[in-house]
C-alpha cells in the first residue's frame, strides 16, 4: 500500500479544507468562535453552510446528515439531499446555515428514559463545530449534539462538551493563581485503542448465538488455546493485513491517525491504536473506526465482533483510554519531566486526578458498566471490578518523600543494559506496566484499562473530566485565599497523598487478597453491571455533575434507566437464544447421536455378544444423563425469564437476572460444553471454538 500525505483527510472539512474554502474574514471569526466557545451568527452560519456544501459536493456528496450519538451507543443519521426546488421548479443544490446548525430527528424512537414519550416526538440536533464534518459514501457528515425539546440531552456527545467545559473552566483558576496568564486554554487528549476479534463470515453465520448476541452462548474449549502466547505480535496472516491495509487508508483520508495495529494475545484477535487527538474529536472518531472496520471486515469475507468477551477462556476485549491534559501553550500537565519532584504543576494535576479517582471511583466503575463487558473484567488480563491507581516506583517514591516532608530526592533515569556490543542501551521509563491495574499512570498519562471494546469512550471520558474539575474546584478554592502559593500547593499535594492513599495499589490486582484488602481499604467492589447501576443517582454523584452542569438530575436519572434497561435487553436477547439453541439445535443432535450409539451398541451384540460395548455404554449413559440435565434446566431458565418478565421495573429485573438467570445460564452452559467433547464433529450442529478461532485468515 502506497503513503499519500496528500489522501490523509482529504473527506474532512478540517482546518485546511476550510482555509481553502472559505474567505480569511470567515474563516477567523469561525476560530475564534470555536476557541472561544460562543454560538455562531447567523451570517457566518450562512457562509460557512455554502462552503461546506461546495466542498461536500466537489467530492462527490449528493446528501447531508446531522451525525449523533443517541443513547443506544452507536450513531445515528438522517440523510437529506442537497437537491431542492425554487418557484421555477428548477433545482438547485443547497445548504442553508439554518440546516447546518439545527435538525429535527425524531426524539421518541429513541432511548430517553422517560424524557420523551412517542406522543412528544420532537427533538433537536444542533451543529458542534469542534468536531470536523465529513464525507462518508456520498453523505456529508456534519458532527451534531441531540437534545430534547426540552433541551434535556439525549445524547453522549452534550455532557462530554459540558465536562470538557468545566475541566476547562477549574483548570484555567489553577493558572491564574499560578500567574501563567498566557494560558488561555485547557485541552484533554485521548488515544482509544481498539480490541476486536475477526471471525470468517461463513463460519459466524453457522454461529446463532454469535448473529444474535455477538458471544458464544455454548462452546468447548478448544485444545489449543492462547498457552503458548505464540499469536501476541505474531506475523500478521495475508487475509488479515489486507483488511488491515484497507481500514488504515479509508481511515486516514476521514483524517483518523491509525498509527499502530498487531495480533493481540488471543487467536484471531487484533488490535487498532490511534494517535492522541482532543476528546471529544477523538470519541467521535472511534465510533467511526468501529463503524469502518465493520464495513471493510464485511469486504474481506469477515465478521468483526467487539463484544468483550465473546469466547469463553481466552482474553477478551477492551478499549484502553488513555487520557492526557494539557495547555494551549503545549504543555502536557501529566508530564512530570527530569525533576517531578520539584514540578509543582505536575504534582498539582496529578494529585487532582488521584483525588478524582478515589472520590468518584463507583462512577469510573459505571462508566464502563455493561452486561458483556461484566464477563471480561477481572479475567484474562482484563483488570478487576475494583478501581485502583497504579503510578509506578519512581512516582510512588516521590509522593512518599512529600508526604513525610523530605526535602531532597533524587530523580534519575536507570538504563538497560543488554549485554551485546551491538545493541543499545535502553533509558528505563518512568513506571512499568501494570496490566491488572484499572488505572495505571504509564509515563505522560493515565491509561484507564476498563472500557470495554462494544462501548464508545465518552461516558469514560466524561465522568474523568468531570471528576478532575471537581478536584481542582477545590484545590483552587484554597489557591486563591493563600499567602503563599507555593507553600498551598505542597500543602495541598500532601494532604491529597495521605488522604487518598488507599486508592493507589501497585500489587496484582487478579490476587484472591487484593478483594480483602481492597474491602478493608474502604474501596468499591460492584462486580456486576446492577451492583454498580445502583449508585449512580447516589447523592455526591448527582452533586457532582448537577453542580458543573453536566448533567442534571432528570438527565442522569434517565441515563440510569436507558443503562438498567439496555442490560435486562441484553441478557433477555440471550436467555431466549440460548433456548432456542437448545431446544431446536443441541437437544436435537444429541438425541440423533443417542440413537446413533444404541443401534450400534444393538448391532455389535448381535453380531458378538462377547465383543466389549463399555465406551458405547459409558457415552451413551452419559449423553442421556446430560440431555435429561439440559432438558430441565432449558426448563427452569424459560420459567425464570417469564417470571422476571412480569415485574414492571428493569432494576429490580436486573437483580434477578444477575442472581437467578445468569447462574442457570452457567450450569446450562457446562452441560452442554461437556456433551459437545463427548460428539463427533459431524454431529455436533454448530461451528466448534477451533474451527471459528483457528479457520484461515
């Protein structure tokens, strides 16, 4: 595959586009609007409309889409041609700036957890020029926020603008404290990395439990698993780098720096990273990486699955969030540089985010909540339910020295020493790598492991920004009163290093003692999706993103209800598949192969009465003792689902689920995964684990 600088982003209107096409008037005032956060005039709406739309069409678009993000967590379009009609009835193509900056989808098809009824359909989309427009197919894209009419929001997008507003708005009163007047602008970056699974299309669509669910409800381990690590940055098959190749150039010309992509641990698992771009650019661009990578693996005779953990005893998979903030002036605040011990900014925005992830850690922990990715964390290098920090040993020794006011540290780099002429010596980082660690510091950011891959990054990224404003709330309320600044900032950062101490853990997280330690600690364990649902509306929460406008009660509460909802949905789509499955295709075959082995068993005694018949028997009283089993438990998971069924509220449903449903699910499961060994292939009536991980690529 050939490079073409010139193909990079050649479908956005970014910033290059637009210096293009518009004039130098139009194009200011638009960056200053943008920069400054104010709403656009209707005259600069019309010009940059017109731009837009001729740019659009010069590269092939014939229609427009306000893009959104609805609660349903993938996004949505409403396409509209440029073709319209004036009184000649000739046509003209046409984009006005009223259709640039508001559209009208209907608000009630969509998840609004009560804020919308069907009878009250009316919704907005309103233009958010901080995130390009684009040209997908032959649509325009234009990047929209979704509200009700009541302008509650409905989308993901409006509160991660708000977060980023009042990170912003905290932030900018550390600097003035801290005299850094030329600081006008505070910006948090993320780098979202990708995990995913591609699965050969013929052998997916002889899987129901993966058409329907995107997991495997059923499925035998296969003898050869990820043991010998032997696919982890392994040699890229063909099939693969060609899917690869395509995704990286379609990517690059919608402006998305798809920088690195490797096998990942599992078979037939793989990994996409981005370079590091603004938060809420890149939470829109990975909805687009997902959405591509859907398209093109399609192409490629594959099915991509981003379900965390759709085969059982192997890694799933997860979305890393790494996070960074910094200045407009090019400052990364999470740097610590050659003397973090004596970098007071570092140490005042570091001590922020430790503050923030100790005092909002059960909403870190619902961020990222979800019933697939339930079944990833705490397994498989996947960290734990429990939220913890890991920063490092350098770090961990600089905080120690502050907390116990010790004025002199030394800070220096170690290197690695190979023991060749030949090669290198290697400057050691800051910290190591912590894979257990839900949020590990990892040299210039923090890097939060629990994201699941099916799930965007903004509600992650919200509740960290969030967070951290309220952190440096606080930290400026005392800045501001103090004599002595550089006296208040120490002070402040040894009080948040004893206060917080119990958040940061450098141990293995998948250790039995860590969940007893964690308890005493006084820290979070909600293992489940409804154990950490519950707290959401709990009363620092709601405090905390009503008091920075983010969200207020209404808007949270609903968000609340979608989330119960999506999970009893979710795992009702699977109960009813796994029934299905088991009465219409595993109940079956077993049958058949029952009446397989005792014609055989019949026959050779008829033949031979003396000739041995112990395996037939064995098996067969074995396969019949399962069916029996699979039988009456296919039985009581139905009973269960229609008696949970009735109940008119998806929390209380979701507790039942978790509680009763899931453990029947799990019994059911193993009585059939054991019959599966006991089967030849040829009977066995869907794909087996080795044949949809191990089929050529």
């Amino acid at each position: 595959m050939k490079i073409v600088p010139e193909e990079f982003g050649k479908l956005v209107f970014n910033e290059i586009a637009m210096k293009k096409a518009l004039s130098q008037d139009v194009f200011d005032k638009l960056e200053q609007t943008i920069k400054n956060g104010e709403s656009l005039d209707s005259t600069l709406a019309s010009a940059v409309a017109e731009a837009m739309k001729d740019w659009a069409i010069a590269n092939g678009a014939t229609h427009y889409t306000h893009w959104f993000q609805p609660l349903t967590g993938i996004t949505a379009e409403k396409h509209e041609s440029f073709l319209t009609t004036v009184s000649s009835g000739n046509p003209i193509l046409e984009l006005s700036g009223k259709e640039l900056i508001k559209g009208e989808p209907d608000a009630s098809s969509f998840p609004s957890g009560g804020l919308r009824s069907t009878f009250e359909a009316r919704g907005y989309t309103a233009w958010d020029p901080t995130s390009y427009a684009f040209i997908k197919g032959n649509t325009l894209c234009i990047p929209t926020a979704f509200c009700s009419y009541g302008g509650y929001a409905l989308d993901k997008k409006t509160p991660l603008l708000r977060s980023i507003d009042a990170l912003n708005k905290q932030a900018l009163r550390v600097f003035k404290v801290l005299k850094m007047n030329d600081v006008k602008h505070i910006v948090t970056n993320v780098g979202p990395e990708q995990e995913y699974f591609l699965i050969d299309k013929t052998m997916f669509g002889k899987r129901l439990d993966l058409v329907l669910t995107g997991r495997t409800l059923f499925g035998a381990p296969s003898p050869k698993g990820q043991e010998l690590d032997d696919h982890y940055f392994g040699v890229i098959k063909p099939r693969v780098a060609s899917f690869m190749e395509e995704v990286d150039r379609e990517l690059w010309k919608l402006g998305i720096s798809a920088k690195t992509e490797h096998n990942e641990v599992a078979p037939a698992q793989h990994e996409l990273a981005t370079i590091y771009t603004t938060c809420n650019l890149a939470c829109d661009q990975n909805q687009l990486v997902m959405e591509m990578m859907t398209k093109i693996a399609d192409k490629h005779n594959f099915v991509i699955l981003f379900h965390e953990k759709p085969f059982e005893g192997v890694n799933g998979s997860g979305k890393h969030n790494n996070w960074s903030i910094s200045t407009d002036t090019g400052i990364n605040l999470l740097s610590p540089g050659d003397t973090p011990f004596k970098n007071q900014v570092f140490l005042l925005f570091l001590a922020a985010v430790i503050k923030a992830v100790d005092d909002y850690q059960d909403l870190l922990r619902i961020s990222v909540a979800s019933a697939s990715n339930d079944h990833r964390l705490g397994k498989n290098e996947a960290p734990p339910a429990i939220i913890s920090i890991f920063l490092g040993d350098e770090l961990d020794k600089v905080l120690k020295a502050i907390a116990n006011d010790d004025e002199e540290f030394e800070s220096h780099k170690e290197r690695i020493l190979l023991g060749s002429g030949v090669l290198p010596s290697l400057v050691k980082d800051n910290t190591d790598r912590n894979r257990t660690s839900p949020f590990a510091y990892t040299g210039n950011k923090f890097e939060f492991r629990m994201p699941g891959s099916n799930k965007g990054v903004s509600d992650a990224n919200t509740v960290l920004n969030t967070a951290v404003a309220e952190s440096l709330r606080a930290f400026s309320d005392l800045l501001e009163t103090s004599d002595n600044v550089d006296k208040a900032i120490h002070a402040i950062v040894k009080h948040t290093i004893k206060e917080h101490q119990k958040i940061l853990f450098s141990g293995n997280g998948y250790n039995d003692t860590w969940v007893e330690e964690a308890k005493e600690r006084g820290l979070c364990n909600f293992p489940t999706t409804p154990d950490a649902l519950a707290h959401l509306m709990d009363e620092k929460n709601v405090k905390l993103f009503g008091e920075h406008n983010v969200l207020n009660d209404i808007e949270l509460k609903a968000r609340q209800e979608i989330d119960f909802e999506n999970y009893v949905k979710s795992l009702d789509i699977e109960v009813k598949t796994m029934v299905h499955l088991a009465k219409r295709n595993i109940m079956p075959a077993i049958n058949k192969y029952i009446g397989k082995l005792a014609n055989n068993i019949t026959n050779l005694i008829a033949i031979d009465k003396s000739i041995s018949t112990n395996y037939q028997k064995n098996t067969l009283d074995k396969l019949c003792n399962n069916l029996t089993k699979i039988d009456e438990l296919t039985t009581a998971l139905n009973d269960k689902y229609l008696e949970a069924n009735k109940i008119d509220c998806f929390e209380k449903q979701a507790f039942i689920i978790k509680d009763t449903l899931l453990p029947l699910m799990a019994k059911l499961r193993a009585v059939v995964d054991e019959c599966e060994t006991l089967m030849p292939k040829n009977y066995w009536p869907m794909p087996t684990y080795e044949e949809l991980l191990f089929s050529e690529h």
